[in-house]
C-alpha cells in the first residue's frame, strides 16, 4: 500500500480516484441502483396521482347512472335466457324461424359476442379473485382420527405385498 499512496498521494487522493472510476463507468453502464430508485420514485408518484382521482366520491347523477348500467348486464343475460324458454314454448314456429336466422350470424361475430361476454364475466371474476381476503391457517393441528374401516384396509393392502 506504500507504493500506492506514493505514487497517487494518500488516501483522499485514493478515494477521489475511486469516484471518478465510478462515474467513468456509469457513462457506460447506469447505475442499476439508481436506476431502480428512479424507476420506484416514478412508480410512487404515478400511484399517487391516481389515487388522487379517487380521493372524493362524487355520487352525482351520472356516477349513479352509470353504476345501475354495470349492473344490468348478468340479470338480462340471465333472464333472457329463461325468456327464450319461454319464447319456445308459447310460440315454437316462431322462435324456430329466428333460430334459422342465427345461423346466417356470421362465426367471427360468434367469436366476438364470446370475446365480449368472457371478457365481462372473467374481469368480474378476476376483481373477486384479487379483493377476497386470504385465510391466515391456524397454528394448531388437528388430532389425526383413528378410523377402523380405513385401518382394516390398510393392512389387507400391507398383507398383500
């Protein structure tokens, strides 16, 4: 280390060398810690600004109307569906004839109508999935119960190996 200290004079001279390595090479590589730091600060400050969109409830007209539109979709899936039971028993011929008009829907537009509905249903199912609360398992353990039956089976199957 006497050489060293020597030939770049000291320590504060040893470490003012270090520093500039470091910046010499961030201009080729960043620094990925910095890096990280920059990209959760940015994340923070856009979490933020989003939840400020959301600070004060405005349960004005149209949010109420607009919310009673969320809800419509599941009760006329579902009670059209009974309806057009309904429809086929009181008038066959008829629901008959517009059977024969969907086959003339063309498939992508199946496709489509099936995109839309999963689409609806799976978002619904996945905003359940995210917000259900988990269950913390319980420390203890339960005592194993002694069933005979079970027993008595697993000892004709050890007598025949």
């Amino acid at each position: 280390m006497g050489v060293i200290d020597k030939l770049i004079g000291g320590a504060s001279s040893t470490r003012a060398l270090g520093q500039a390595a470091t910046g010499l090479a961030e201009v080729f590589i960043p620094n990925a810690t910095k890096k990280m730091e920059a990209a959760h600060d940015a994340y923070i400050a856009a979490m933020d600004e989003h939840g400020a969109e959301f600070e004060h409830i405005r349960p004005g007209l149209f949010d109420r109307f607009v919310n009673g539109l969320n809800r419509l979709p599941r009760p006329f899936l579902a009670f059209g569906t009974l309806g057009l039971f309904v429809y086929a028993m009181i008038e066959p011929v008829g629901f008959a004839r517009r059977m024969v008009g969907l086959n003339y829907v063309p498939e992508p537009l199946w496709w489509l109508l099936g995109a839309i509905v999963g689409f609806y249903f799976g978002a619904r199912e996945a905003y359940y999935f995210r917000t259900k609360p988990t269950v913390t398992p319980r420390a203890e353990t339960l005592p194993e119960e002694v069933n005979p039956a079970l027993e008595e089976w697993r000892a004709s199957i050890r007598a025949t190996e």
